[in-house]
C-alpha cells in the first residue's frame, strides 16, 4: 500500500513538475511578445492601442501577455520575480522600487516624456446632477459631506488623491498648518478607505459616499461603460504622471510598443479613454472627442493651478518620504490621528 | 433520511478510538515511508512558508512585535476581529445545533434541498458572498437596512462563511444517537429539556467544540467579503486588511508578525477546544 | 417554532442571496452567461480554475487518505502535534498564504524560488504555484471528514483480512474504501468547492496574466471592477453551480445507496 502512495505522490510531483514548464508567463528575449505588467485602469486602456501598434511595422506578429491589477501589488509581484518587459504603473515610486531590485536601469526616466506613459488629474466624482454641490476642495469638509478615497497606505490613487487636497491649500496661500488642517477635517468626513482606486469607485458606485475622489480618466472610463455619475474639475488639482519603463531584459518589440505608448497616435488612443495627452505631443494629437467626459467636445479642460509632484512636492522620493512615511509621515500621521 | 455523510461522531484526529474497538499500532515499515512521503509534502507546502513567516518575523527581533501590537489600529483590528470571531462562534454553536436539529429531527417537505443550502457558503467564492451581501444589505438593498461600512456588516459577511462548519459537524451524532435512551429517560418521567440536558447535550458537546473550532479559525482568517463589506470604514478594520496593510506600506516583517499573532492565536484556540472536548468525553 | 427561526436564518442569511445571484445572472436570460462564455480570456480562466482544482483535489486526496490513516491506525512520536497543524492552513488568512509561498518560491528572493528557477521549474508566477496555493487552503478538509469516520470504523475487518492473507493494498480497497467512502466522497465535494473558489492567496502568487495564469475568481474581481457587473456574476453563478451539482450528486447518491441497503 505505501508502494502505491509512493508511487503516487512522485507522480504528482512529476505532474507538477511539467506543468511548471508550460505555465509560466512567456516574457524576455522573445522578440515577438511583450508582457506588460500595469496598474488596473490601464486593461480596458490600453486594448485599442494594442491593437494600433499590432498595425503598424514593428508590431506585426507581436503577441502580448498582460496582467492588470492595484498598481503596488503589481511593481511587488515584478519586484518578487514575475516576468515582465514593461511596467506601466500609477506613480514613480512603483518603479523606483524595480530601481532598487535591480531590475529596471537607473536611468529609465532619461527620455522625453521622463518616464512617463499616460496623463491625468485628480478630479472629484460625485453623484448625477452634483445634489450637495460639492464644486472645491473646500466644500469637501463641510458638515454632512461623505468622502470616499482610497487607502495611501495600500494605494497609489490615493497619493495623488491626498497630495492634491493638501496642495489646494498650498496654491491658495495656506501654510503647512493650515493644509494639516484641513487635511484633518478632511479625514472626518471620511465615510469608506478601500484598498485601491478600483475598489474605491466600486464602492462610490455602489451607493456610499456623497463625493469620490479619484483620476480623470478613471472617473470619464466609468462613464462609458455606464456609471452613472458627474465629476467636477477644481480650480487646483495635480497632475497625475503615470511611470513606464522597460525591464533590464526586455523584448526588442517592448522598445517599440513604449514608443508608440507615448507618441501621438498611442496618445489619440488613450485620450478616447480619457487621459491627458502628454505634453509633448498635445499639439500633433489636436482635438479629441471624448465619449464619457463631463463635457465630451472640450474633454479636458484647463485647470486653474495646475500642481506637479516635480515641482511643488520635491519630487517622489521626498514627497514619498515627507507626507507618506509610514511612522514620520505628516499625512501618515494625521490619517491615524483621524482613526484609520 | 439521512443526506450526507455516514454516522458517526465527530472526533479530532489523533485520538485513539478506543471507544470504537480500534487499536493504533506502531508504524510498520511501509507506513514509515508513507508518513515520510507525507511529511516532506506538507513540509513543502505549508511548513516551510509558515516558517518563512516566522522567520521574517523574527527578524525583526521583538521589536517588530511590539510595534505591531502596540500600534492603535492594527489592535483595534484585533480586538474586533477577535471579538466578531468569538461572537459569530457562539452564534454557529446555538443556530448550528438547532440547524442540525431541525434537519434530522423535523420532517417537512423540501427538507431534503435545507442540506444543500448549508453547504452554499463552501460552494461560493468569498469575493461573491460579498458582492451578494453588499448588494442586499448594503446602501440601496431592498431592505432598506445598510450594514456596509459597519461592524454587524462584518459579523454578517462571517456569520454566512463560517454557518457549515458546526451544522456539519453536530449533524452525523445528531443523527447516531440511539433514541432509545431518550425514550427511558421520558418513561421515567424526565422532563424534555431535562433530556435535552442531561442526555442529549453532552454527546453533542465533542462535535459542536469541533465545529466551533474550525469556525473560529475560518473567522479570524476570513479576507475576500470582509474586504468588500467593511470597506475599511473607521474602526472596521480586520487582522486580515491590517496584514495587507503591512505588506503595502513595505514593512513585510510587521505583516509577518501580525501573521504569527494570528495563527498563534488560532492554535491555542484549536487546542484549548480539543482539550475542553477531551475533558467533557472522559466524563461520560 | 424552532422550524422557522431555522428557516428564517438560513433565509436571510443563506438562501436570499443565492437567490440574489441567481437572479442578476439571469436578469437578461442567456444573455449574459453566453457573452461570458464567448470570451475567449474567460474560458480560458475557467478551463485553469478547473484543472487546479481537479489537480489540487487529487493531490489532497492522495495525502489526505495517507495523513488520515496513518493518525488513525498509527501511534508515532508528534502524532497530536501534527493533527493540530494539519488546521493550520484554515486559520491563515489569503493575504498570509500568499506572503507565506512567495517568501519560499518567489524566484527573486524567496528561499528556493531562485534554484528552482535556475533548474527551470517555475513555481511562483506559474501554475505550480496557483496549485499550491490551492492546496494549502483546501488542505484539511478531505482529513477532517474520514478521520472520524475511520475511528469509528475500527480496524477489526481490517485485521481480520490481513490475517487471511490480503496485501495491504486488497485490504485498503476491499475493506477500508467502501468503509469511508461517503466521508471520502463529501470530502472531496468539499475540497473542489473550496479550490474553485480560492481567491486571494492565488491572486497574491500567480501574477494573473490574462490568458495564461488568471483563474476565474480573478476575473470575476476583474469584470466587477471595469464595470462588467453582468460578467462578473455569470462566472460566479458558474463557479457557484459547479460546486452545487457536485454536492447535489453526491447528497442523491448517498441516498440512493441508504435507500438499497434498507
């Protein structure tokens, strides 16, 4: 009888053992497939520019393998030996942790675009017809107002989230202790904190929450498929830069496809599904009609003070550090103080 | 009628069933290999990891533990996940018997589909026991009542993934006890919850600690609908969101540590209840 | 009275939201479930989630029949100490198991995640690692159901053919088999539920490449999340039937077998 089990228990082993051979992700070195690796927005995304690029001379033939999901999650899973060409991730410090796993070079932001893929900005989602009014980032701490943003500690969406409500106050004259401030506020009205930006317009969408606070693009992409909700443009918001960069050991088609991410005709591409063309290629991209936006003849209109992370943040890496650290953080801080 | 499962009395494994004739005997020779082959699996899969776990706890010495546990929203999620596990437990272990109950002892039409019903929560993913939770009793159920973003959402998303364990567990004694000591002790004038007590009870009491054991651990482990329910409102928080947390924030030794809390915590459970239910068979 | 506070529990808390999901998968008739099956991304999650969980339920039989007897019919040093453990699994949340394996089989930095990539076998980020981690969570369930059933049994028969000459192997399938085979047979039933259905801990191992190492629980998060809300129920209404029918076959045979033998 144990001969059997024996017998058995290697067998499955063996099975197992195969199996191993034909289940892994195909990845690096075949110059035929790319496997992305991106945050969650970018699956429906990035389906029409796929199939451009599969158009076009350096796309022929080329296969892509794809994983979508919370973009941390996903530099983590690359960063623990998931194979990937490229990443296509929410915000830098995504990357940056690739950096320091030894995985993507150093100098990935030296381009162009510096390192960037896809356009947004924070805008603020709320019901049909905006019934409480919520138009400023003022509005959002009045009494009764019920927020919905997702959790910094687990979420990149929610950075950018956070960071434009802080620099509303900032680009309005306020002081550090004024924004901390109102960041606390803020906080108090805080109705729900999910994990990641999916699941934060899932839950908006499912009834909770006066106001949601999210990208752009996000919110215009919701609306197509059928979302029904408005959003509001503030007056200052913060442009959302979503990192790309390609692995040290990447397929020769993964060079083409960035390029083609972020030249004009990629750009047209994202724009119908609601992101900002890239700065470096408004001009030849023109006019877009978006289906989805709050206004689809002029999809994206100019916002007011327009913040970066570069500029009015120090960068990501000091930005990261200053407000997000996970014990000396000052919005780390304030969002425990507030009992989250 | 009997549905599922042949009777029998739910025991923990390793104990020698003495009661039922059985002899254990030393390992022979093939079962050595066996036990061996067997043991190098569940190395493979579930105690090396664990390991790894406590290892990577370990590694940041006690310090990381005690941040952990000092730390004010990861104990508050600890003391409501623990709390919700304790309540929805003595929750199964009453429904749970009376459920079982009703299946062996009631006669009605449609009963024979009831054992199906209890084995649902097993049957659905927990992200859709969520989403069908959160769609009747969260904001704009047709109830009209929104447990969504709560702590009764919580206890409510574990009371449906914990519900099979005690039923199933108190069903197959239920349904072995021999009604001929139940029927003397009413010749002899004992009341019905006499009976209940003195007779019936005590032989339910190894499968409902059983039961409750497993439901206990199942509910402080349980992730996919808690997470869609609790959407981390203020003080909703769970172990397993917490864990999550960790992981996110970067800080994989603090995750590993709530991890080995946790999983301690499930085994002094486990063996505390083994022990109880020890106690109360050698009593008979 | 006790009739229908039971009935009313299991209502509320059981049967209305089966009847939830069965009506949103429904809504449009076949609508839905034919577009779902239609994509050829979905059917491919579907045909994975089914061959690891058929793998995984055979990988936990084979052990969980070995374990099972050898905690029964066995003394050995550790032998409670291993019939604690053998829980374990069910108190780890997803998020731990998934920490758990990728901290042993990532092949950056896990513990034989790099040699076994080194020898070409991938485990993490490939279907070894999703049966794994189906494994692990179903792990106890199959051990749960025939130990009792073993114990109660007692080992008299099997004496009694071993001492008339049967190998180990006649003895096992003769005399024990048909012993436990309805408690082999829930278990089992119990074990291809729950592995359909796991969810968070392969998430966190698998890497979830469309078409390659998504399973359908992942998809279902996924639909959900774009806003496929349709989608997403028809494949949890067909992971949800799955599980069901088996039980249901399993509950209609057992009684067909209760009824023959009088």
């Amino acid at each position: 009888m144990a001969n059997i089990r024996a017998g058995g228990a290697l067998a499955l082993i063996g099975a197992l053992a195969l199996t191993g051979c034909s289940g892994a992700a195909d990845a690096s070195g075949d110059s035929g497939s790319i496997a992305i690796v991106g945050y969650s927005v970018l699956e429906e995304a990035n389906q029409g520019v796929e199939k451009a690029f599969g158009e076009t001379a350096g796309g022929t033939d080329v296969s892509f393998s794809e994983s979508y999901g919370a973009s941390g999650d996903q530099s983590r899973s690359v960063q623990a030996g998931q194979k990937a060409d490229e990443v296509h991730l929410s915000l830098e410090p995504d990357v940056t942790r690739l950096v320091d796993a030894g995985l993507v070079d150093a100098n990935w932001k030296d381009n162009a675009t510096k390192g960037v893929c896809t356009d947004s900005i924070v805008v603020l989602v709320v019901r049909k017809g905006n019934p409480k009014n919520v138009t400023t980032w003022a509005d959002l701490t009045k009494p009764g107002i019920q927020i919905v943003t997702p959790d910094p500690s687990s979420s990149g969406s929610a950075k950018w989230n956070l960071l434009a409500a802080y620099g509303s106050v900032i680009a309005n004259g306020g002081d550090d202790a004024t924004a901390q401030s109102y960041i606390s506020a803020f906080f108090d009205n805080v109705v729900a904190l999910p994990a990641s930006g999916r699941q934060a317009t899932s839950t908006f969408t499912g009834g909770k929450g006066d106001v949601l606070l999210s990208y752009e693009n996000e919110a215009i992409l919701a609306r197509q498929s059928g979302s029904d909700f408005d959003y509001v443009v503030p007056d200052s918001s913060l442009l959302i830069e979503n990192s790309c960069a390609l692995l040290k050991r990447h397929s020769d088609a993964a060079a083409k496809w960035l390029d083609f991410q972020k030249g004009a005709a990629g750009q047209k591409l994202y724009a119908a599904t609601g992101y900002r063309p890239l700065p470096s290629v408004t001009n030849e991209v023109g006019d877009v009609s978006v289906v989805g936006a709050m206004d689809p003849a002029t999809p994206f209109p100019a916002v007011a003070t327009l913040l970066t992370v570069e500029k009015d943040f120090g960068g990501w890496d000091a930005a990261n550090k200053k407000y997000f650290d996970a014990d000396e953080g000052i919005l780390t801080k304030i969002q425990s103080a507030a009992g989250f | 009628m009997v549905l599922l499962a042949s009777a029998r009395p739910a025991t923990r494994p390793g104990r020698t069933s003495s009661r039922n004739g059985g002899r254990s005997r030393p390992l022979t020779r093939p079962a050595a290999l066996g036990l061996g082959i067997a043991m190098g699996w569940f190395s493979l899969l579930v105690l090396i990891p664990l390991a790894a776990v406590v290892v990577k706890a370990a590694g940041g010495g006690w310090g990381t533990f005690r941040d952990v546990l000092t730390d004010p929203g990861t104990l508050a999620a600890l003391r409501f996940t623990l709390g919700t596990a304790v309540i929805v437990t003595l929750v199964n272990a009453v429904m749970g018997t009376l459920i079982a109950w009703v299946l062996v002892r009631d006669r009605f039409p449609g009963k024979a589909l009831l054992g199906i019903v209890i084995d649902i929560p097993f049957a659905m993913p927990t992200v859709v026991a969520g989403l069908v939770l959160l769609a009747l009793y969260g904001n704009g159920g047709p109830l009209g009542v929104d447990v969504s973003g709560t702590r009764p959402g919580v206890v409510l998303a574990i009371a449906f993934v914990t519900l099979p364990f005690v039923v199933r567990a108190v069903q197959p004694v239920l349904t072995s006890l021999e009604r001929d000591v139940e029927e003397a002790a009413a010749s002899l004038g004992a009341s019905r919850t006499t009976t209940v007590r003195r007779i019936i009870l005590p032989a339910l009491i190894p499968a409902i600690t059983a039961g409750a054991s497993l439901s206990f651990a199942r509910a402080i482990s349980e992730y996919g609908s808690v997470v869609l329910i609790s959407m981390n409102a203020r003080g909703v928080g769970v172990v397993s969101t917490e864990t999550y947390r960790y992981i996110e924030g970067g800080n994989t030794a603090a995750a590993a540590a709530l991890a080995v809390v946790l999983l301690v915590i499930a085994l002094v459970a486990t063996v505390a209840l083994d022990v109880l239910q020890r106690r109360a068979a050698r009593r008979d | 009275m006790l009739r229908v506070i039971v009935l009313g529990y299991l209502f509320l808390l059981v049967i209305w939201p089966t009847a939830y999901l069965l009506r949103a998968t429904f809504a449009d008739g076949f609508t839905s479930l034919a577009a779902t099956l239609a994509d050829p991304d979905i059917v491919h999650a579907l045909t994975l989630t089914v061959q690891v969980a058929a793998l995984a339920v055979a990988i936990n039989l084979v052990f969980g029949l070995g374990i099972s007897l050898l905690l029964v019919r066995y003394d050995f040093a550790g032998k409670r100490l291993l019939s604690w453990l053998i829980d374990l699994p069910l108190a780890a949340s997803p998020v731990v198991v998934g920490l758990a394996l990728l901290l042993v089989y990532s092949p950056a930095y896990g513990w034989f995640g790099p040699a076994l990539r080194s020898a070409g076998i991938e485990v993490a980020f490939a279907t070894p690692g999703i049966v794994m981690a189906t494994c692990f969570v179903a792990l106890p369930l199959i051990i749960r159901e025939v130990v009792p059933v073993l114990a109660e049994l007692g080992d008299d028969q099997e004496q009694a053919a071993r001492s008339l000459g049967a190998s180990g192997w006649q003895t096992f399938c003769r005399i024990t088999l048909p012993g436990i085979r309805w408690a082999l047979a829930y278990g089992i039933v119990l074990s291809l539920a729950r592995a359909l259905g796991e969810f968070g801990a392969v998430k966190v191992v698998s890497g979830h490449v469309i078409g390659q190492t998504a399973t359908a629980t992942i998809s279902v998060e996924s639909a959900y999340q774009n806003n496929h809300i349709d989608q997403a129920y028809a494949i949890a209404f067909l992971l949800v039937f799955a599980a069901v029918l088996c039980l249901i076959v399993v509950a209609v045979l057992h009684r067909q077998d209760a009824r023959e033998k009088g």
